[in-house]
C-alpha cells in the first residue's frame, strides 16, 4: 500500500486558577510556539495539543500505536517535556518504518485564545519538526460544551504518510 492516513486527538484542560495548582506559571504552548501571558493546559508534558494530536496521526498512520504507548504520562521521565522534541522522535519512528510524512492538517478547538496572530509561526514551527507541510485552523466550540465554556482546549489532526520503499 503506498499510502497510509491516520487520525489524531489530543484534548487537555486549562490550568486551575487556583495558586496551589502544580502546573501554575507554566506557559501556553500550541504547536511549538508559546503563546505568552495566556492560560496554561494542564498536563504530564507541556500539554501541547497540536504536537499530541499530530504525533497521535502519525502513529496512526504508520501502524505503530499512540503517544501514550510510547511516552507514557505514568514514566516520570516525560514530565515537563517538550511536545516537539517528542513529536520529532515520533518522526523519526515513522521514517524507520518506512513511511514519509506527506502532508499535516489540523483543526484546533478552542474559544480563546485567538491563534490567527500565531497561527504562520505554528505551521511553520511543526513543518519543520515534522518535515513535510502541516497546516491548521482554529474552529470555536460556540458555547458548547466543555470547550465552549472555556475549560480546554483540543485537536484532530490528519496525516498522509507514503512509503518509501
């Protein structure tokens, strides 16, 4: 088969407003780039949900499992991590499986913050980790909801690998 889709999801709450919470002063980060003076996701890593969701499309794709399976949120080692360092391990995953990335795209839920100011140095930033084109938008929940009531934030993404042997 020369090639392979795969789906990826990745969802994770706002930090708790509270001072005592252990993920209070963290930044916000989406795709790479951090998106400063706004809320921070609560997570074992930087809760970055575009780079799960496309790393979770990648492995789909390539048949090699989820992000959890390989950087499991119970392994204190991948506490605080860089969602792109372990997106670009997944990269390499893929291509010794014997898949190239084709192309990335990306819906971003969200009601705020707004991500049209972000969103050039976001897809240039996972293209790069990535190697190959990824694109995204952001998509409102409209008041519904968990998301529409400002209490995260999620993403799907879809990836296009083509083999290469």
């Amino acid at each position: 088969m020369p090639f392979r889709v795969g789906l990826g999801f990745d969802v994770h709450p706002f930090v708790p407003s509270s001072a005592g919470s252990p993920d209070s002063g963290r930044p916000l980060v989406l795709a790479g780039v951090e998106l400063p003076g706004e809320r921070a996701l609560a997570g074992h890593s930087d809760a970055d949900v575009v780079a799960h969701a496309v790393a979770d499309a990648l492995l789909g794709a390539a048949g090699l499992g989820d992000l959890g399976e390989h950087f499991p949120d119970s392994d204190p080692h991948w506490a605080g991590a860089d969602s792109t360092s372990l997106l670009a391990s997944v990269v390499r995953l893929v291509g010794a499986s014997g898949w190239t990335v084709v192309n990335v795209d990306c819906a971003v839920v969200l009601e705020a913050p707004r991500l049209a100011p972000h969103k050039a140095a976001m897809q240039a930033r996972l293209s790069q980790v990535v190697g190959a084109p990824v694109s995204m938008k952001a998509k409102r929940a409209e008041g519904l909801g968990a998301l529409g009531r400002r209490e995260g934030i999620a993403c799907y993404a879809v990836a296009l690998l083509e083999s290469s042997s």
